[in-house]
C-alpha cells in the first residue's frame, strides 16, 4: 500500500486511485492520519485533473460510511430531501422543508455553511437566536420520528470526512469541481436515510455551473454515483443568474422566507415558481403524487393554508429558536435606503457583485476563523424588468457595523443596471429543463 505522500505525488501527476487507496486515504482524514495540508494536496490535485466517475463513487460511499447514518424509516417511503448546488439569495430550503412537510413528507434536512461565493442554509438559521444545528445523531431520529422534520448542520459523527473537506474546499478555492461537488451533496444525503433526493441543479453566471453543459455533467455524475447506492434522483435545472427573491444575507433571508409563507401573495414570482416546482417534484418522487400537475394543486393548496408556516415557526421553537428575538436584534442594527440615481428599466442585477459585496461586509467566510456577521444583507425592492424613477428605493442594506454600509451601498449601485429605455421583455421561466425518473 503506499503511503498517504506517494497517494498524492501519484494523483499530482494525473493518476488514478483505487477504491481501496480513497477508502484507505478516507480513513485517514477521520483518524487525523492524513493531515490538513494533504487533503487540501487532494483536493487541488482533484481539481486540476478531475476525478473519474469510479473514484467519485468510491469516494462518496466511503464518506458516507466515515460515520453514523440514520436508518431508513421502518414502512415509509415519504423521506424525501432536496438540495441546492448553491446561489446567491437562494433561501428556498427555508421555505421547501415545512413546506414539504405540511404536504405529508418526512424531511431531514442536513445543510451545509456558506461554500465560496454562495450562502449557507446552516449560517441564514443560525441568525435565528438560540436556534440549534448542532444535533446529535439521537436528536437527529427522534426529530424525524416525532415530527418529520429537522434542519440542522452536519454532525461531528454524520460523513465526518466529507465536514473535513468541505471546509477545506471553501478556503482553498476548490469548490468547483464536479466530482467533489458530487461526493460531498451525496455523502450526506447517503447517511439521512432518504427514499429520494430532489436536485435543484442552478445554472449561470452566479453558480458554480455557468453553463447548461457544465450542469448537466454534474447531474449525471451524482445520478451515477446515487444509482450505485440505489437512491432515486430527480433534477431541476433552474437559473442563477440575479439574486434569487429579494433579500442577500442571512437573517434577511430568514425574514424573507418567512413572511413568504405567512403569504403566498407576497412572495417573489422566481422564488415561489423554484420553491413549489421543487416540493412537487419531492411528492412525486415520493409517489404521493401521481402527478406533477396534482403535486402542484397540492403544495399550492397546502402554501395558502398557512399550515407550511405553522410548521416553519414549530420547527424553530423545537431546535431553541426565537424568531421574535431576531427581529427586535435585527431592528436594533443600522440599516440604510439606497435610491436610484437615475430613471429607466432594470436590465440585470449582478448576482455575483451582490456576494461579493456582502462577503466583504462580513455576511460570509474568507477563512475557516472568520465570524459570520448574521445581520449584514442587502434587501433589493426591485426586480429585472422592474422600471424605477430617480430617488425611489433600490434597495434596503443593514449591517451590525455601520462602518461597512457604505461599501454596501456601493455594491448595489455597482451591481444594478438600468436602460432609460428598454423593450418590455417576458421573463424566462427559472425551470430550465427537467430529469425525472
């Protein structure tokens, strides 16, 4: 067997390992065998030279087997799960989890932390006060069994070796790679126990897939390796390319996602069409459904009758939450208008400029010890398309150093563009394309 620094000069000069040296190398990440600067050796080797679909599988299923797994549900075949390859604005879990839930699926959720320039479902609850995503696997089925639902962050026992390298790939700069995308989404989805997963695979020039091709190829490998385990995966490809509904941020998120359920009415046209595709997609997946149309009605159904944000709110207050808190702390914190300078149509609002504006203001990570900032966002009033006058409200930014909102408001005015004439365009659906099984 060769040893960890014979592994990597091999996979440094393009070579391939073996299921047993990845089961072996894996290992080693666990039991501290294989030191930080080797599995980031790893990692920038994957990168630069790819990772064949036998090594993404090999690698998944032995990160999904590092730790403890929760157990399929004894006669259910409702455990569905749906994830996000990541975007900016992209808080339709918050939404989907109880709203899936109220349409009579069991849901448990294991998110992740912000990874490059996109937000993390873990960071947006954390901004709740008292909110709890540090569950022990105990607490993790007893959730599941009792109420069907659960968010929480990944423990320190569930695909342990994936929580090592995924905070490694966000500081290495080694997030976009499709193997190591695959391996980490599935590891943990592998270890939840799940009856189905539902991919919302995002597509632009905010996501880590900027083309439909480059989507495509990264579906198809985590429908492969998912095969394998014998995980039905569906796929939605949706559009990443402004910030998705209006808020940028974590708790601004949070409250976004909140009010959204409180009214169906109100929610973003882009996020209320992501949000039900992808639940009626878990119910057919499900077999709830026969269906998407009547999945559809349902979730619908299910949305207006304010049970999703009943369980939103329940889900909250069994993991320590207090959202009330968070809306009397947010209050408290600096917050300023920015207006537009000029007259004319919405053309684009540059998702990317808007993540980066806010990692810079402290919304995210630039290194592993960085403190997240919960209550810098940046709330835009206005959609592409949307005409705006001189001096009426772009956006809406807050932060809890007033010292970072001038950069914010820099941000926003960098990241939108006007026409002070432009032809009335119809606005593309945010479904791509679809992969059902």
């Amino acid at each position: 067997m060769k040893s960890t620094k014979e592994l990597l000069r091999f996979k440094r000069d393009g070579g391939r390992w073996s299921t047993s040296e990845i089961a072996t190398f894996v290992r080693g990440l666990c039991d501290g065998s294989v030191s930080e600067p080797q599995a980031a050796a790893f990692l920038m080797a994957a990168c630069i030279h790819g990772l064949t679909d036998d090594e993404t599988a090999a690698l998944t299923l032995a990160m999904a087997e590092s730790g403890e797994r929760l157990e399929p549900m004894q006669g259910s075949r409702n455990t569905i799960d749906k994830h996000s390859t990541g975007g900016v604005g992209d808080k339709v879990s918050l939404l989907l989890a109880p709203l899936a839930r109220a349409c009579g699926l069991v849901v448990p959720m294991i998110s992740g932390r912000g990874l490059g320039h996109t937000g993390g479902t873990v960071d947006k609850l954390e901004s709740i006060p008292g909110m709890n995503l540090q569950l022990s696997m105990d607490q993790l089925s007893q959730l599941r069994e009792t109420y069907g639902l659960f968010m929480a962050a990944q423990s320190a026992t569930l695909a342990p070796a994936d929580r090592i390298l995924y905070a490694l790939r966000d500081v290495t700069g080694t997030v976009e790679n499709t193997g190591l995308i695959s391996a980490s989404i599935l590891s943990k989805k592998l270890a939840e126990g799940l009856n189905g997963l539902v991919m919302d695979v995002k597509v632009g020039s905010a996501a880590f897939m900027k083309t439909i091709e480059q989507a495509e190829t990264l579906a198809a490998s985590i429908r492969s390796v998912a095969a394998l385990a014998g995980l039905p995966v569906s796929v939605v490809f949706t559009r990443m390319d402004a910030p998705l509904g209006y808020a940028c941020g974590n708790w601004v998120e949070v409250a976004e996602a909140e009010r959204s359920l409180s009214n169906r009415s109100i929610c973003a046209t882009d996020l209320q069409e992501v949000t039900i595709e992808l639940v009626a997609q878990m119910l057919v997946l499900a077999n709830v459904n026969a269906d998407i149309e009547s999945a559809t009605a349902r979730v619908v159904e299910c949305w207006d009758s304010g049970s999703a944000h009943a369980e939103f709110h329940h889900m909250i207050s069994r993991q320590g939450g207090d959202y009330q808190a968070g809306e009397q702390a947010f209050a408290a914190c600096p917050s300023v208008d920015v207006t537009a300078r000029s007259s004319g149509t919405i053309t684009s609002i540059d998702a990317m400029v808007t993540a980066e504006g806010l990692l810079d203001a402290g919304a995210g990570r630039k290194k592993e010890t960085d403190v997240i900032d919960p209550f810098a966002g940046i709330v835009y009033h206005k959609h592409v398309g949307d005409w705006i006058n001189t001096g009426e409200r772009l956006a809406t930014i807050s932060a809890s150093n007033r010292d970072c909102l001038e950069p914010l408001t820099k941000c926003v005015l960098n990241s939108v563009v006007q026409k002070e004439t432009a032809s009335p365009e119809v606005k593309p659906s945010m479904i791509i394309q679809r992969w059902t099984e």
